[in-house]
C-alpha cells in the first residue's frame, strides 16, 4: 500500500539530511528519524533511535570531514532513492571517495527505514592504519578484478 507523501518536502528533508550530516550535528539528523527506524549497511540492521544514534556516532568517528555529491536522485511516494558521492578525509587523515546508494522510506516525514549499499573494500581504507593491513585489502581488491580488467 502507498503512503504517498509530497515529492518537494521529501526532496528538502533529504537535503537538509545531507547538510546536517555533513555538520556532524547528531542532535540534529536525530530529528529525521521515526522512533522506531531502521538503518541497515553492510549487512547490519540496526533498529530505533538506539540504532539510529549508533550508526551516527561510527560514522562521525570515521570522518574528519564529509561532504556528498549527489548524482542520481529520484522520489516516488514515500521513497527517497539516491547514488551519491561521499568526499571526505578520514582520522588517519586519508581522502576517501566512496560512491554509495541508499533508500530512504518516509512514513509522516520521518525516516522510517535507510537502506545504504556500497563497496565494503572501498570503505575499508577509512578504518585501515598499518600497512600490512592497507595491504592486505588492496590485494583484496585487485585480485577481486581479475578477468574484468
């Protein structure tokens, strides 16, 4: 069943979304979130505010610095879908940039569900510090290649 919502008033929340993430304001982004939301990435569903606030609280500690660029975005009902650029430096001072997908549901303008889908491996440098491990992940990474390039 539908629960179509005003396509403008969802495109503005989600761009104030951005704006406020990329602030790393959590009291803020909070307010976008029904209480009993549901985040999942990487495989992770997490549920309500407590989710929510998890999820925030890792991602503000894995940038210095964030900033999305937006690249396809379409709304339809109650669903948000948009491929986007994440630009950011990490903690250990690394630029990322990392294409990801998410989808976000809105029930009431509040977001009920965010769905975010990208490469695990191209995440992972953010988190990386030794350079075994820096290592090890492109190895990952280049042999996952083999026979497309």
């Amino acid at each position: 069943m539908s629960n179509s919502q005003n396509k403008e008033k969802i495109l503005k929340l989600a761009a104030d979304l951005d704006k406020d993430l990329e602030k790393k304001d959590i009291d803020k982004v909070m307010t976008y979130f029904s209480e009993d939301c549901e985040i999942e990435i990487l495989g992770i569903t997490m549920k309500a505010y407590s989710g929510a606030k998890k999820w925030l609280e890792w991602f503000f500690e894995l940038f210095e610095t964030v900033q999305f660029e937006p690249i396809v975005i379409m709304v339809e009902d109650n669903i948000f879908f948009e491929e986007f650029l994440i630009h950011g430096v990490s903690k250990n001072q690394s630029n990322i940039n990392v294409k990801v997908s998410e989808v976000l549901e809105y029930k009431n303008y509040k977001i009920k569900s965010l769905r975010l889908y990208l490469d695990r491996l191209l995440f992972a440098d953010i988190a990386l510090t030794g350079f075994l491990s820096k290592r090890i992940v492109n190895l990952i990474k280049r042999r996952s290649l083999v026979g497309l390039i």
